[in-house]
C-alpha cells in the first residue's frame, strides 16, 4: 500500500538546545492505516507529530536533517496552508483551537479562510456535526461545552476539511472513562467508513486497544524503539520496558503466575484466551476455560486485599453543601463528605457531574448558596481565598492556568517567595518538588519547551513545594507516563502516610484503583456512592449512572466466570501494593 507519509534518516534538534529530540526516525505510514504513537514523556511523540502537521518549522523553529515526504512529495517545499488541507490535528486541549463564538462557526473556519460558497459551507458544516452527534449544538458557545462535547466539535472542524490525514494529540486527556470510549468508537468508525489516516498519541493504554490498531509505533528518547501490532508488543512485554503500562488484566495474569505467552487475543479482555497446544495441528488450548478460571479463583482467595492504614481526625468536612451559578438548577446538591488527615479519597464521575465545582466551594472560589464546610472543626465559609489556600493547595486540570513565570525553576520558587520562605530553605524545598515530580533535569529550562505532561508535573511541583494540609488534584495524571505518574504517586503516598490529605479528581481508574483509600461518585451533583473503589468500580449499576466504566480487571474477571469480580480487584491491588513495597 502507497505510504502517505514517510520519514527517512530524519533528525531534528530544537534551537537552542544542543541534543536532537528526534534522531535518524525511519518510519512508512500507509494510507488508510490506523497508528498508536506510545512512549514516555519526553521520548519525542508531540515533536514528530509536529513535524507531520507543519508546526516545526512554522511554529517551532530548529535544524532539521534527512527526509519528510508527504504523499512523496518533500513537505519541506509545502506551506503550513498546504499542510492543514492535508492533515487535520486534534489538540490535547481543545479549548486553545477554538476561534468561532458558536460551534457552526468554529467548524466552519477553514472554510471561510477558502471562500467556500455559503450552501457549500453550510451542508459540509451540518454533515460534520451530524457525523459526531453534534448537530443539536451548532448555535452554543464551544466554551460552554463538557470536555468530550469539545472533543467532538474539534473532531467535526478537521472533518469538514475533508483533510485525508487525522492526526490525534491525547485527544482522550480530559476525557471521563465512558466519554473517552465513546471517543474512541468515533475515531474508529470514522478510519473505518471514511478510509482516513489516524494518527493517535495518548497514554491511556487501555482506551487506546478498546478499538482495532493497525500498529504501534513506541518511541524512546528520540528514537523509534519498537514497531509491531498490538499483540505483538504486549505478548513481548514491551510497553513497560518503555514506561508504559500493560493493561491491569495482563498484570493481573502475571501475579497469578500464567505467563503471557499463553494467550492470544491480549488486546481485549473480554476475548482473551488461552494458546492453542502447537504440538499437533489444531490442538486443544494449553488450559481448558475450566482450568484458567480455578487458576485465577485460587490467586484471587489466596491474596490477602491490602490493609488501610490508621486514619486521622476528620480534616475536611462539607455538611449539606448545595451551590447553583442560576437560580434554581443546582451544579452542587446537598453534598455530605468527609476527608481525614492522611487519606486520600478519589472523586469519580463523567464531565458535568459537579466535581471540579465541589472543587471550587472547597478553596473558595464559589461560595456555597447552602452548607456548612469545616476545616478541622472550624467553619470556613467565610475565610478568604488566600487564607484557605494557607492550608488546601489546588492543582488544575489545565496547567496553562496555573503557570506564570518564564523559567521551570521560578515556578517553583514564587510561591515560596509570596509565603515569605527563607532563602536556604526556598532552595531546599525547589529541588526536593522538582526532583520528586521528575522535573530536577530541566529546571533551567523556558516552561514554554515541556511537554504537557511535564508541565502537568510542575503545577503539581509548584504546590507541593507549599506544603498544604490538604492537595486536591484536579486530573493529576493526565498526559503522564506510567514512570513519571508511579514515582510521585508513591511520594504522594508517603505524604499521606505522614499525614497530609489528598482528593483526587480524576477519570483514571487505575489511580483511584491504587492510590484512594477510598471513593465518592458524583452524578448530576450529588454524591451518589461511598465506597472501597474495587467495589465500586465492579458495580455496573453506580458506574453506568455516573458515565464511568468498569475496570477492565472486572470484566476480564467477569468474562472468564469468575465468582467475585470485586475480589478478584482488590486481589490485584494487594498484589500491586506488595510489589511496590518491595
């Protein structure tokens, strides 16, 4: 099949660094195929990709070597107009490609910049909104949109360009679990009935295998470190060996003892299977289904589910809280809940649910219309924004709203510098944030030269160098590499264990899984369950009323017959937890 694109001895080094991000990539890309680019932050995915859709060298300026070719022609001869005909790009933040004031308009932008006639502007607008079930929002602000909502008017904007290449930068990041798969089944409806080119760079593993992948190319330190098809790499172990994580499902298979070898059909969990005997032709499987599900039912029974710690007194409490931002629909109703010092509690839900706004009532920026919040007894309601954030720091979700300053290490230090931190000890706690966030390497850098993960971990950086009583993360592992996420997820952990309190919110099951002592689910702005997150997230009935997903250790677990899902969950965390005590 003709390559559409096509990287040949190419190498590119942004100014003013001295080392190339990308070095000697050899890749074919064949129309109509549908790629997955993986690899750690920092390994070069969001550089190549912006060599394909033109930003390098239009946007981002360096020296670059070997060859690009774009339908074999040399796209280094291609103006970035050319570009964009050509290849549509979806952003991990979809609201920095807005420029309509209503979703028609904003679809319609780069026909505009054509000329195209009004009838032929307005029938390619309708049919790309229709194609993404977004034909009823033509006349909202984009703005006013839920995350998945934004996704899909951003996916109907490069489909009415009819650009033949589709090219993905973690458009699942601000996704909620079921809104993410939905995503996911768009995307490949449309490779599949449009015949384009997909690219997709993400790091959610498991979202990424929910729909058919042509190949996986991983990337390592600029260069490409394997190439293959999904079962493929994931028979080979080849994923973490490059800071991503397998599917929880193959882990769970490997603390039972059952080697991965043994199966095929890894990508799914609901069809995996064991290998069929190769010692005669069309042989009985190595384990009959009866034999895989005693194997796993005796792991799950004999792993004691991991111990929570003593907790302390209650720290935070909401009594009653309802908040409205009209008169009349509340966004926050009636919330009760409690966080004590040193736990961490996950707050789970599908975008809209009211949890960045519960969010919002905690550190002040909303004040609540009825409720009580409390502070180690003592009612806050009135206390100003700067006096609670003394005592609660507040990561956003988006780190573009949080950084200030030019330099990596000054983001750091001006927080320090506003608490009247002395000198000696500003310097000590800068590095301590930034080596425990995995940033200690660039901390000379422009903020404007990370990666969005990397700019992720320094929001966090900037206000674990505080020292608050009480951290809510909003997303905290969006766009993160599972090394990078596992390193200060552990120090978090160790955090708790001396006492600061944490609330996650967050659509990443598998931290809500490992981290949370516990759960909250929010639907429609209530909260509608309390519970161990394993139980909760084996329970159809709360995860289908809050738009989350099954984690895929219950369904594998429901698909092979197992007797209890949830133990078989809690039987993983256990196993997990031991590992990384080890």
């Amino acid at each position: 099949m003709q390559a559409v694109i096509t990287f040949r001895q190419f190498s590119f080094r942004y100014k003013n660094q001295s080392e190339p991000t990308l070095k000697n990539i050899h890749l074919e890309i064949a129309r109509g195929e549908k790629i997955w680019i993986a690899g750690p932050s920092g390994s070069g995915k969001s550089t190549l990709a912006h060599c394909i859709n033109g930003l390098i060298p239009f946007s981002y300026g360096g020296e670059m070597s070997g060859q690009l070719l774009l339908d074999g022609q040399d796209a280094s001869g291609m103006t970035i107009f050319e570009r964009s005909r050509r290849i549509g790009t979806i952003l991990q933040n979809p609201d920095a490609q807005f420029v309509g004031q209503t979703v028609g308009e904003d679809v319609a932008f780069q026909l505009e910049n054509e000329a195209a006639p009004y009838d032929v502007m307005k029938t390619a607008v309708s049919s790309a909104l229709e194609l993404v079930g977004m034909q009823a929002y033509e006349a909202q602000g984009p703005h006013e949109l839920s995350g998945g909502q934004k996704q899909q008017v951003a996916l109907a904007g490069v489909l009415s360009t009819q650009a033949d290449i589709l090219l993905f930068d973690e458009p699942l990041a601000n996704l909620d679990p079921a809104s993410g798969a939905k995503a996911m089944r768009l995307i490949d409806e449309i490779h599949r009935n449009q015949g384009k080119t997909v690219i997709l760079i993400e790091h959610r593993v498991e979202d990424v295998l929910l729909e058919h992948i042509d190949r996986v190319v991983v990337m390592n330190e600029g260069e490409i470190a394997a190439i293959g098809t999904p079962d493929e790499l994931l028979a080979a172990g080849i994923l973490p060996r490059y800071g991503l994580r397998q599917p929880l499902y193959l882990e769970a298979l490997s603390h039972a003892g059952l080697p991965l070898s043994g199966f095929t059909d890894l990508s799914h969990p609901e069809s995996l299977k064991p290998t069929e005997d190769g010692s005669e032709p069309q042989g009985p499987p190595i384990l009959s289904e009866s034999q895989l599900r005693d194997r796993l039912e005796a792991w799950s029974t004999s792993v004691l589910p991991a111990g929570r710690g003593s907790l302390g007194e209650p720290l935070l409490e909401l009594r009653g809280v309802s908040f409205a931002y009209e008169p009349g629909m509340n966004a926050v109703a009636d919330v009760t809940l409690t966080v004590r010092s040193g736990e961490t509690v996950a707050l789970l839900g599908s975008n809209g649910a009211g949890k960045s706004t519960l969010s919002g009532l905690i550190t002040g920026l909303h004040k609540p219309g009825s409720g009580e919040i409390c502070l180690r007894g003592e009612v806050i309601n009135g206390w100003s924004i700067r006096r609670r954030g003394e005592e609660i720091g507040y990561v956003m979700q988006h780190p573009h709203h949080m950084l200030t300053q030019h330099m990596v290490r000054d983001e750091i230090r001006i927080g320090l510098v506003a608490r009247g931190v002395p000198e000696p000890e500003r310097e000590q706690r800068t590095e301590e944030a930034l080596q425990i966030c995995g940033l200690y390497p660039y901390r000379n850098w422009p903020v404007s030269a990370l990666s969005f993960g990397q700019k992720k971990r320094l929001s966090i950086a900037a206000i674990l160098a505080l020292q608050p009583k009480l951290m809510i993360l909003d997303e905290p592992t969006a766009g993160q590499d599972y090394r990078h996420y596992t390193e200060f997820m552990e120090f978090i952990n160790r955090l708790s264990g001396e006492g600061m309190a944490f609330l996650f919110i967050t659509h990443d099951m598998h931290l809500a899984l490992e981290y949370a002592d516990r759960a909250a689910v929010m639907s429609e702005g209530r909260v509608i369950a309390e519970d161990a997150v394993a139980r909760i997230l084996a329970d159809g009935g709360i995860t289908s009323r809050a738009n989350l997903r099954e984690t895929s250790l219950a369904r594998f677990a429901r698909a092979q017959g197992l007797v209890s899902p949830s133990r078989f969950v809690e039987a993983f965390i256990a196993a997990e937890k031991k590992v990384k005590r080890a």
